[in-house]
C-alpha cells in the first residue's frame, strides 16, 4: 500500500506562515538537483529563491552531500563546552580568512534568528562588562532579523508582529534610504536619513547598546535595497560615536550581493556579523555570530560573571561544520564568486523588457538578488498580488514567492542562463496575463 503522505501532513503537521486552513495541499517533493526540485507526482519546479534563500550550489551537491555523511561516520555532535573538534576550528577559521579584517572570535548557534539574539546579548554585556549599562538598540525601518522575541523585537521595522508586541522589547526605528534603479531622489534621502542617525546620535549616543541593520539588502520586507554610501556614512558615524554596528548578513552573506559578504560590497567592517542560511550552502542548520577581538576581549577576566552566558545543544554541530567546509571547498573547486557577476549581467539583461512595463516599478537588482515591484493599489506584505502570482508561477512550474506586490528572483549561483530565461518568460507571462 502506498502512502499518501500530503493526507498524513494534514492531520500532523503544522507549517511556518501558513493559514492552514484556506491554503492550498503543500506541495510533496521528493527529490532535488540542481536547481529543480522534484514533486512526488510527477512535476518539478525551477527554485529561483534557493528554497528560502538557503541553497547555493545547486540541490543535493555531491561533494556536501559525501563531507556529511563521511561527517556522520565519524562524530556526529559532541558538546561544544569543554569540547572541540577540528569541523568547528577549520570553519572559523576558513571564515575569519573571508571575513572582512578585524572579525576575528565566531561563536556558533543554529539559525539565523538565534545568531541575532547571540549579537544582542553580545553587544549588551559587551558594555555591561565595562560597567555601562547601555540598552538602546536602533534599527532601520523595514528591517527584518528572524522570528524568535529578540529577534522579532529589533525587526518592529517590519511590522510583521502585532500579535506578539506585548512581548516585545523597545527598539528606535531609523529611516531607510530605500532606493532601486535610476532613483533620482536617492542622495536627499540618504542624506536625510544620516541626518536622523546623526540626531539619534547626538541625543542618546551613551545609551546604545548596537545599530543592527541587513546591509545593501533587506530581505523579507521586501528586497529593500541601499546604497553603499549609506552604509559607509552609517559606519563613520557610528564608529565616531563609539557605537557598536551589528550587520545582520544571514541572506546577504555567501556570495549573494556577488562578493563574500555585502560588507565587501559595501566596504564596511561591523563589529559584530550574523551568518546563517547559505553557511551550509543549504545543507544542514547552523550559523555564526562572528565579533571583533575588541568586543570578544570584553568578556575575559577572572570571574564566571564577564563570560558569555550562552550555548545550544548542537552549537557548532560537526555535520553543520563538515557541510560549511565542503560549501568553501566548493567555491573553490567551481570558481563560483567569478559566476556571480554573469548572474547579475543576466538579471539586467532580461529585466530590460520589464523597466517600461506598465505593472513595474523600482526594478533593482543586488549581485544575484532581482526585485521589482508590482504596481498595485494594495502594497507591502498583505497585497494580494503575491498570492496571485505565487500560485501562477507554482502553476507554471516556477517556485517564486512574492514579498507582498514585490516580485524577487533570488537563484541558486549553479543555475544557467536557460533556467533564469524561463524564470523571467514565466513572470512576463504573469504581469501580462493576471
Ligand atoms: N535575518 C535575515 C536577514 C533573514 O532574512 C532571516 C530569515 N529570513 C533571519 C535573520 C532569520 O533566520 P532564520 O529563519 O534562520 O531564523
């Protein structure tokens, strides 16, 4: 007999940012290469978000694939106080040698809400441990750091959280200079925008504890993109003021903005950064909360009390860190940061029928992200063109998932001209046919 697991699934299973009422059967897929993946009745579906921004290299990569299974032969976990192995030194240090100069201490956890919730309580006790008791946090308006309390709490930019504001803390919100291509009004507001840092920072400059922000991309509010100028007068300033900044690189990291990290791109060095996502090329969960050798200095002493007080069961998992590894090793092996600018060139170029389409506007493109929005008289996250086109393009064989009226391409770098092709005839197809 046969079983037919979606009807199992119906009665078991409860899944993430679903009404699961009214949502249509989750589709079962069985297996994945590449940049397809593969449904148990017969359909595949071209994966152009890298299944939630996770995948790199192409689904079930045969070299990560064997690193975690001859991983699990091995040592599979060992806790990590007292402990180490050599998965999690090879990964720091494979990483601090990426890194922007001057991030040095990588502490691991599991996902990318848990490596934000390790940078705030980094940077609170940081400036606990010098006696101040700075508590402030600023973030920037849209911005989006996971789904856990703290991480919910310094994403109140994105308005995704009304239901749980009883158990929130408070954050300043900032304004975002969001731009996309040929925005004429993009210095004004960039210069607004470090006008209202300035004046935060001239009034509570004591009481911050961190600014926390998604550089040059913020992610699931929208593909809302900035400049690297903002980024650079948000770093003088902060430095000035002897702030901490925090870059929260869980998406942007690993390539997607075509370098190492958007800090490269963006020729900033933070304080503290949060990895996630494609650390494992998308393999296995884990992340990093990498830190200067300033801020980790903080925390030694004689006594317990300076030590950071914080650990998962699986921190630093060796399957995690073998996947990492074998990522790295891929680049390497494939030359995969010198595809990155063909995925950029290949975005523009069949983004240039779509810039005086009717329905379009704001199309911006960030390494090998792609957005635009569609016009419509609901925007933001609640817009109903998202589900429109998200079912759309399912039916066309197509996984795209609109951030509300924003549609975005965020492909795996294995994926070839052909593939991205069909992506955007899909979604031609959809702003003309819907
Ligand atoms: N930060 C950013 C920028 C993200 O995009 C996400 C996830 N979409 C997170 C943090 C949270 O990561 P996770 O879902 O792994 O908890």
């Amino acid at each position: 007999m046969t079983i037919d697991w979606v009807q199992v699934d119906r009665q078991h299973v409860w899944h993430p940012f679903t009404q699961e009422k009214t949502a249509p059967l989750p589709v079962e897929i069985r297996s994945a290469q590449g940049a397809w993946l593969y449904a148990q009745d017969g359909r595949r579906f071209l994966d152009l978000v890298s299944s939630w921004w996770v995948n790199l290299h192409g689904h079930a990569h045969p070299t990560i694939a064997e690193a975690i299974a001859k991983q699990a032969h091995t040592l599979e976990q060992v806790m990590f106080a007292g402990f180490t192995h050599q998965p999690a030194v090879e990964l720091a240090y494979e990483l601090v040698q990426r890194l922007p100069a001057g991030l040095t201490r990588v502490f691991y956890s599991d996902n990318g809400s848990t490596a934000i919730e390790v940078a705030l309580k980094i940077a609170l006790q940081y400036w606990r441990n010098q006696g101040q008791h700075r508590k402030r946090f600023a973030v920037f308006d849209g911005s989006y750091h996971g789904d856990t309390v703290g991480a919910m709490s310094v994403g109140q930019g994105s308005q995704f959280f009304t239901h749980y504001q009883a158990l929130l803390f408070h954050v300043d919100v900032l304004p975002y200079p969001l731009t996309w291509d040929n925005d004429p009004h993009i210095e004004q507001k960039e210069a607004v925008a470090l006008q209202a840092f300035d004046a935060y920072l001239q009034r509570y400059a004591h009481e911050i504890a961190g600014v926390l922000i998604e550089p040059l991309v913020q992610g699931a509010s929208g593909m809302r993109m900035c400049r690297p100028q903002f980024l650079q007068g948000l770093s003088q300033r902060a430095k000035a003021a002897g702030v901490l900044l925090l870059f929260d690189e869980v998406m942007t990291g690993f390539g997607r903005t075509g370098q190492w990290f958007a800090s490269h791109t963006a020729k900033v060095t933070p304080d503290i950064i949060c990895l996630s996502k494609g650390i494992t090329a998308g393999f296995l969960p884990l992340s990093v909360t990498v830190c200067s050798e300033q801020v980790y200095q903080a925390f030694l002493g004689e006594s317990f009390d300076r030590a950071f007080v914080h650990g998962h069961s699986f921190t630093a998992n060796p399957l995690g860190c073998a996947a990492a590894i074998a990522s790295l090793q891929v680049f390497k092996a494939e030359n995969t940061l010198a595809k990155l600018p063909q995925i950029e060139r290949w975005h523009r170029q069949y983004l240039e029928p779509l810039l005086h389409h009717a329905k379009v506007e704001q199309v911006r493109v960030c390494g090998t992200i792609a957005a635009f929005n569609v016009k419509a008289s609901e925007t933001g996250y609640a817009s109903s063109v998202g589900e429109r086109f998200k079912a759309f393009f399912m039916k066309h064989g197509v996984l795209l998932r609109p951030l509300g009226n924003t549609v975005y391409l965020l492909p795996p770098y294995c994926i070839t001209e052909e593939e991205l092709a069909l992506g955007y005839q899909v979604i031609e197809k959809a702003l003309n046919d819907l």
